[in-house]
C-alpha cells in the first residue's frame, strides 16, 4: 500500500539539534536578550527604590534614642527624649524628660537640660527625685554657678542605697573644689570610699580624687597638706 513519508518535526529539530546545527546558529537569541534587559531593569528599580526609601526625620522611639547615645550622638538623642517625655504622661514622661536633661548635659547644653527638666512632674518618686536633685546641681555647675550648686549638694541628704550615695558624694568632691572647698571635697571623697562596694571601687575612689585635687591645683585653688 501507499506509504506517507513522515513530516519531520521542525520544533523537535529547534531543541534537539546540536549547538553547532545551522538552525540553532540561524536562531537569534532574543529570547535571552530580553529576559537580561527585564532582569536589569527590575535590578535598577530596587536600587531606585532604596535609594528613594523613607527620608526625613524618622518617629521618636526609645530604642532610637538609646542607640543615637551609643552612636556618640548626644544632641540628638537628647532632642528624642525630650519628644517622647512631651508626648508620653507620666511615669514614662517623668523617666524620658531625666534621660533627655541628662544626655543635653553631656552634650554641653546646660540651658537645654534645665528645659528638658521642668517637662518632668513636680511630684516623683524617691529615686527619680533624688536623680532630678543631682541633675539641678550639675546642671548649675555647668552654667559657672558654682556656690548655687555647693549649697544645694551640701544640703542634699545620704540616700539609702549605696549606689546613690556614692553618685551623691562623687558630685558633691567635684562641686567643692570648683567652690574653693578642698577641704570638703577631700571629706566627700572619704566618704564615697565609704561607700564603696569592694577594694577596687574603693581604690578607683582614691584615684579619682587625687586626679580632681591636682586638676583644681592647676585651676589655683590653694589646696593645703
């Protein structure tokens, strides 16, 4: 009977035929070239997108501030506190307007500092009102009020715990001698090694006040034997 000759598969030729097969050669790859332009132009639309990502102050967080002050960048972590103490009530109010007094002092603005406190409420707990104390005192200190910030740290009672009073007695061996009290400063020490929680506190207590007495030396407080 009648034989039909077989019609070769053409597609089957496309993808099986060997590399150097003059159809593969006759192929143009625009298949490949267009799915490299989409994977470049996807590539360059997330670069886009990060580099066109959130801008601007970002929201105030606790954490935030917390590592801005790890980060050396006081003035900031100070303004970021002082915003959370303003939209926060108390007792979160009260902790965030301390932490932002504290972190303006360290950044040199004992102005911005003394703002920062009075966002706090008058009446605090024991331990946030002894903290605001000490930062009235040094806060004074910073501004070159220092008789102001003698009287009131001499007239600051021992606190209960150890830690305080040694916090307490530090400031008060700092404030004397920028008040020409050396003698004061020299009983503050002795008191703060009283304080002390081991040999090594109590040998870094020493060492912290000779290192104060020769700097109030230098300054010309006449400090006697």
């Amino acid at each position: 009977g009648r034989q039909i000759c077989k019609i070769p598969d053409r597609r089957r030729d496309q993808f099986d035929s060997p590399l150097g097969h003059p159809i593969i050669l006759r192929m143009p790859p625009l298949r490949h070239a267009t799915f490299r332009s989409l994977v470049a132009g996807a590539l360059l639309l997330l670069m886009a997108a990060c580099a066109t990502g959130p801008s601007g102050p970002q929201p105030a967080s606790e954490s935030r501030a917390e590592r801005l002050l790890r980060q050396g960048n006081l003035e900031e972590a100070a303004r970021m506190y002082e915003e959370l103490a303003t939209n926060n009530a108390p007792p979160e109010r009260n902790e965030f307007a301390l932490a932002a007094a504290r972190a303006w002092l360290d950044a040199n603005r004992a102005d911005d500092a003394q703002r920062a406190l009075t966002i706090a409420a008058v009446q605090l707990p024991a331990e946030q009102h002894f903290g605001r104390e000490l930062l009235r005192i040094e806060i004074a200190a910073a501004r070159g009020q220092y008789q102001a910030a003698w009287q009131q740290v001499s007239q600051l009672a021992e606190p209960p715990r150890r830690e305080d009073a040694a916090r307490l007695f530090y400031l008060r061996q700092q404030v004397a001698l920028r008040a020409g009290e050396p003698g004061a400063a020299v009983q503050a020490g002795i008191a703060r090694e009283r304080a002390a929680a081991d040999d090594s506190a109590r040998l870094r207590v020493r060492r912290d006040l000779l290192t104060d007495l020769r700097a109030a030396i230098d300054r010309g407080v006449r400090v006697d034997p």
